[in-house]
C-alpha cells in the first residue's frame, strides 16, 4: 500500500505540474497578443475574467496529453533512480506500476467530466464575449463564428432564425420571416431579444417589422416592445443554437431528443454527448500505454525519451479522434462508435505492449 500511495502521488503531483505549465505557456501568448484589446475602463477585470476562461477550457483540451506525459515521467522516475530494477529482481511486475498511476488518471478523467459541465463547456464561449464586446473586429468574428438555427413553422408559414439562447427560454437577435401561399414574402419581424410571455405569447424588444405589399412596396413599423402569438410546435423553441462543444451533457441529450422529435440533424450534438465522456477518459489507455513505452527493456533516455514518447502518443490520439469524429459527421460512423473507437484502440495497444514489453 505503501508503494501503490508514493506512485499515486508522484503520478498526481507530476499531472498537475503538467497541466500548470502548459496552461500557463497558453494563456501567456494569448495575453501577448491580445495584449491592445484590453485598454480603457475595465480592462484589467475583463482581461482577468477572458484567461480565467480561456484557461479553464484549456485545462481541459489538454488533461489527457499531459496525464500521459505524467504517467510517462512516473515511470521514467523509478527507473531512474533503480525502484524498478529492484522491483523486477523480487518478482514484481510492470502491473505494480501500472496500477496506482491509472487509478489516478482514471480518477483525473471523472474530474474532467464534471470539471467540463461545472465550468470549461461554456469558458470559450463567455471568453469570446468579453473580447467581442471591446473590440468591433472581434465583434464582427464573433458574429461571422456564431452558430444560427433555422427551422420552419408547422404550416409552412413562417421561417424562424434564433441565434443566442438564453437559460430563460429566450433568443437573442431574432429574424421572422412570413411567406404567402406562393411562398412571397410578406411580413418580416427582426427583434433584439425574444422571451415568452404571458398566455403562451411571445415578447419582442426592439422591434422592427416591415411589410410587403403585392405591389412591391414595403411599410416599416418600429416598437420598443410587441407581443406576438406564434402556433408552433412548443418543441421548436427549444432548439438552442451555438456550438455542441459549448454545451453540458445535459443540455446536449436534451437537444439530441429534440431535434429527433423535429426532423432537425442530431449528428453533431450525439457525437458531443459521447466524446465529453470519451476524450476524457482517452486519459486512462493513453497513459497505459505510455507505461508500457517508458517500461519497455533496453530503453534508453529518460525525460527526454518520455517527452517524445508522450507526443507521438499525444498526436496518435489525436489523429484517431479527428478521423473518427469526421467520419460519424458524414454519416460513416454511429456517434456512439466514433467516440470511443479510439478508446478501445489505445486500450487494446496498451494493453498488447504491456503484455509484450512488461
């Protein structure tokens, strides 16, 4: 127990060391560049709050890399100091190693899963609003970047364009467009914000709405505030736009369900669902067969064996992932089997190069 306590330790300390520094090499270089956005009042608090979350997001893109340089490192430690020699000499084996360093990583990849819905799914997002709202250009980027939701009305009526939801229901910068029964349009309804109101109402602020007539001209009203009825599936007003990636898992199956429900395409969204348990957990076969790599016999180096070793893991991973993802995109690969193909690749490696170098 003793031992199994010093390698779950040295695991742990050296994951967070990693974690630490690349964290904070990335964070350094955005604030260097992004360094003329934040003058004026405020900026010191903006720019604190955009690293804070551009760092959370961070932390969790790379947990698994640096739980393989950890796991890596661990074992390039014993070695070097001889642990593993003596180790082997009493008849221990590799798995005496391997153990305590993948209870650690398994134990870091269920912290990421809850990290990721507690804070780091909406960090970027909230990042990219501070720096949009003190800069136009980065306004305009933000907006080019924006993910809209287009859907058309149960009678084929109206076509609805929301783009940022609020938790209360509500969308930000609303397009309505009415078309007549040739499918001319009549009536369009652009809206600040759009909220649920009273009696199954709708209540838009900042209101423009323009009218055609067959004639070709256009009439143009403008109201601070208007309530209007819209009789659409319920449903439909719970498609949330942004990005997957932006959304807890909650959030995600619900999306999942409702999209299925209205026709709407699900792929992306399933494919999140699964890869916010899959990427994190890649961390427990990657450093698995990390382990089996710096335990190999006749290996030679030490940190600068593990650090190559550690990255062209790192770049496997994440090859087996892009071409996975791409694939259950196109419809090639259930979401399901894209996310945690990989998983079971490394699994299945590590668990071979143990058997065959341990």
């Amino acid at each position: 127990m003793t031992f199994f306590l010093h390698l779950a330790r040295r695991a742990l300390v050296t994951f967070l060391g990693a974690l630490f520094a690349v964290v904070v090499l990335f964070v350094a270089v955005e604030a260097a560049e992004g360094a003329a956005l934040f003058q004026g009042p405020g900026a010191f608090q903006d720019a604190l709050r955009v690293y804070l979350y551009r760092a959370a997001a961070v932390a969790w893109q790379t947990a698994p890399a640096a739980m393989l340089l950890a796991a890596s490192l661990t074992a390039t430690g014993i070695r070097r100091t001889r642990e593993y020699d003596a180790m082997r000499a009493l008849g221990l084996g590799p798995w005496r190693v391997a153990v305590p360093v993948l209870v650690v990583a398994a134990g870091v990849a269920g912290g990421m899963v809850l990290f990721d819905d507690w804070l780091a799914a909406g960090a970027s997002a909230k990042a990219d609003e501070i720096k949009a709202s003190r800069g136009a250009a980065v306004n305009a980027w933000s907006r080019w970047q924006e993910r809209k939701t287009w859907f058309r009305g149960r009678d084929g009526k109206r076509i609805y364009e929301l783009r940022g939801a609020g938790p209360d229901g509500s969308f930000e910068r609303v397009t309505i467009l009415e078309m007549g029964p040739t499918f001319r349009l009549e009536r369009r309804i652009d809206a600040a914000r759009m909220a649920p109101g009273a009696q199954g109402d709708w209540v838009l602020e900042e209101v423009e709405e323009r009218r055609f007539g067959e004639d070709g001209r256009m009439a143009i009203e403008r109201a601070a505030r208007r309530a209007y009825r819209f009789d659409e599936d319920p449903l439909a007003f719970s498609v949330r736009p942004g990005w997957p990636a932006q959304m807890r898992r909650e959030v995600l199956a619900e999306q999942v369900a409702v999209r299925s429900r209205l026709g709407l395409p699900v792929a992306e969204y399933a494919i999140e669902w699964h890869r916010k348990l899959a990427y994190p957990f890649a961390a427990v076969p990657a450093a698995l067969l990390a382990l089996a790599l710096a335990l190999r016999r006749g290996r030679k180096g030490f940190v600068t064996a593990s650090l190559m070793e550690a990255v062209g893991v790192s770049l496997a991973v994440y090859g087996m992932q892009g071409m996975a993802w791409s694939l259950a995109r196109s419809g090639h690969l259930p979401p399901g089997a894209a996310a945690w193909a990989p998983d079971l690749v490394l699994a299945a490696a590590g668990l071979w190069a143990m058997r065959r170098w341990g």
